[in-house]
C-alpha cells in the first residue's frame, strides 16, 4: 500500500465550488419555499437535490390515491396561490403541477443528482463545506457561509426490525413502494401501521377488491377529516387562536366522540394525551378519516393487534392468533436522514430533528438554517421558510455591503502607494 495523501491534497482533487448565498440542502416544498423567499429579496443561492426531480418523495414514493389531508389554502407555499380550479384537497398529481408550475414561476434550477455526503461548519474559515457527490461518481465540494438544511422530517422510509419478517415471502413491500390495489384484488394482506398512509392503503385496498387486515399496535387518534363540511385542522387552527392547547383537544375529542361514536370496540384506543398535544410533543400526526373507518365498522378491514413474528405466508399475533396472509405492506413512515451527514453540530437529535421545539427550531448557530421541521406539515414549513429568507437576506446584505467596504479601502490604499 502506497502512501496515505494528506488531507490537503484530497481537497485540492475536488471539485468545489464557491456559493455566494446560502446553500440549500434539498428541493422539496420547504427547499422550493425559502428559494422563492430568497429570489425575492434578490439572494443568491444554489439547492442541491440528490433525486432528478423536485419533491422526490411526492412523485416517486407515494401511492396514486394520495391527496392532501389538509385543506389548499394550509399547504400552500409562500408567494403563489393553488389555481382556483383546484378542489378543497388537491390530489398527487395537482400537488406536483402546482410544486412545478412554483419552481417555474420562480425560475428556481435545482442541482439534481447531488447526494449530500457530508456538511460541516469550519471554525477558522467560517465557512459551510458540504460534499456531495454527483451521478457520475464526481465528488464536488460546496463551500459558502449559511446551510439552509430542507430535506424534512420524512426522507428516508423506516422499516423496523420484526421477527422472521425476511422469512415471510417475496411479497414485502414499504408504502412509499406502493402504488396501487390492483396488483393485491383478491388478496389478503397484512398493513403494519395504522397511521393516515396505513389507513388509506387499506382503504385502496378495499377499493380494489382485497382482504386487508390492519396492525393497530398502539394507541391511535382518529378525528373526522371534515364536521359539517368544515375542515376539521381549520376548526382547530381557529380555536387555537383564543384558547389553550389542552382545551382544543378536549373539543376535538368530543367533536370526534359526537361525529364517530367510541372506536375502542372496533380495536382502536385512543392515546391519555390529546391529539394536537401529541403531534406537537412526539410528530404523531393524528388519523384524518375520510373513508376508513366506515370500512372498519363494516369489517371490510379486520383491525389486528401487534405482530408477535412473521413465518413463510404466516403472521402470529401477541394474542396468539396466527393467519395467513398473500402480501405485507409496511406502513410505517419515514424518518429524517439529517444525523447521517451533517456533522459538527448539535442543533439536530439523533432521530433528525431540531432539539429546539417549534417556532424556534428554525435557525441555529453559525449560519445553520432549517425549514420543514416543524411536525406541523406544509403551513409551518412555509412559515419557517420565510422567517429563514427573511434574517438570511439580512444578513447576506451586511456580508455584501462589509466585503463592498473592503474592496473600496484596499483600493485607496493602492492609489497611496503608487
């Protein structure tokens, strides 16, 4: 083995490039939003996105059926109105017009095809190198005073450890992998997680003509997506704005006890802590039902409890029951990759996300910004995507005017001397 090259040298074999303006990790609606924010305030900048679209996880990893869960005029981004023909919950495919039609009007140009290895803060130089390495295997090396961190709570899908879960079958798939019932009708299969994606996988399935069974291990809220043709997030937004958060959820639960009925007889408990509490505190996003639950009523789809082990087309339960099933969907939702690149920092906890809760958790130390972390979807994502381009502008505006001085006094010093 040859010599090892210092670390000098290494550099100097890489590509880098100079950012005059903050760098942006990730072109998703929170990388899309505090872009447009900065164009307005004539920041330069550069977004890195390591897929070969914008919004990857919308276009590539969700499922046909999706649409949002939130009324148009929450989910918006700053700067550009859904058009006015778009329904009350926009689907998939309006969702990603409307995120392409934004990036157009904004002239916003990703870097595609850049997967972000490694950002660090250097000390002495105060600057941001954030490496990333291109489609090619070409390294490049990003270098600029701020990182906007934006690739949100929701990149990489989570697939927890199960027993025997590789000895089940070939027909395993995650729910960012699914796309459609058609390829289950006339199957039985087992949905682990009984989130808002568990839910309408189930549902899809239903509609399709298949057998679903849905995995209710814990404790889980379901409210009504609409109470008499009102939003039921808008009600609580709304509510939230004259009274206490425990006394919000009190509401919604007794709008939700009057509107569903008591569920723990169709096998789903409902958490001590109130809805808006626990998404708040823990990112556990309650069910918005608009379809499901009728389907578990019926017992179109047989609520389960936990899975106790998986064995060749079998599922045994912790109650003892073992079924037999055709397929398995994993239900059970992403996580945040940000620990496994940005380095040097603490702002971030081991799961990914800011330490510092919501509305602070947008900007930290030594030009480190984040947007899409606020476990309050894409309202407070844009929120915090203004806040980012509003202090960033303030401060690329000093760095400008500071480095403008610098240039004005050393060239009077030149004209001294000669």
């Amino acid at each position: 083995m040859g010599p090892q090259l210092p670390d000098s040298v290494d550099f100097l074999s890489r590509k880098c490039m100079w950012v005059n303006g903050p760098i942006i990790v990730g072109a998703g609606p929170s990388g899309l939003a505090v872009a447009a924010s900065l164009k307005e305030r004539g920041v330069p900048y550069v977004i890195l996105e390591r897929s070969d679209c914008i919004a990857s996880l919308w276009q590539k990893r969700t499922y046909d059926r999706l649409k949002l869960h939130l009324p148009k005029q929450f989910c918006q981004l700053p700067g550009l109105l859904f058009p006015d023909s778009y329904p009350e919950y926009p689907c998939k495919k309006q969702f990603v017009d409307y995120l392409e039609s934004y990036a157009k009007h904004f002239d916003i140009s990703p870097k595609f095809n850049q997967s972000v290895q490694s950002a660090k803060y250097n000390e002495t130089s105060g600057l941001w190198h954030v490496r990333a390495i291109e489609t090619q295997h070409e390294e490049v090396e990003y270098i600029g005073k701020w990182l906007v961190v934006a690739t949100g709570e929701n990149t990489e899908r989570v697939v927890p450890d199960m027993d025997g879960l590789v000895s089940f079958g070939s027909e395993v798939t995650h729910a960012s992998d699914y796309k459609s019932g058609e390829a289950y009708r006339g199957k039985k299969v087992l949905v682990v997680g009984c989130g808002n994606s568990g839910m309408e996988v189930c549902l899809d399935l239903c509609d399709h003509d298949a057998f679903p069974s849905m995995v209710v291990r814990d404790s889980v809220h379901v409210l009504p997506r609409e109470v008499y043709g009102k939003s039921t997030f808008e009600l609580s937004v709304f509510l939230m704005k004259w009274l206490p958060l425990w006394l919000v959820d009190k509401i919604m639960l007794v709008v939700a006890w009057f509107v569903l009925g008591s569920l723990e007889r169709y096998g789903l408990k409902r958490p001590s802590v109130g809805p808006l509490e626990l998404k708040t505190t823990h990112g556990r996003t309650p069910v918005l039902d608009y379809g499901a639950l009728s389907k578990i009523k019926s017992g179109e789809i047989e609520v389960v409890p936990g899975v106790k082990r998986f064995m060749l087309g079998r599922v045994e339960f912790v109650d003892g029951r073992v079924l037999e099933f055709d397929a398995v969907v994993m239900a059970t939702g992403y996580r945040s990759n940000v620990p496994y690149w940005l380095q040097g920092t603490d702002f971030f906890s081991k799961d990914g996300m800011p330490k510092a809760q919501f509305p602070n958790a947008w900007k930290g130390k030594s030009g480190l910004y984040t947007a899409g972390f606020t476990r309050r979807g894409l309202a407070g994502a844009s929120s915090d995507a203004v806040k980012v381009a509003k202090d960033l502008s303030k401060a690329w505006k000093e760095e400008t005017q500071q480095a403008k001085k610098l240039v004005s006094c050393h060239r009077r010093c030149i004209s001294q001397i000669y």
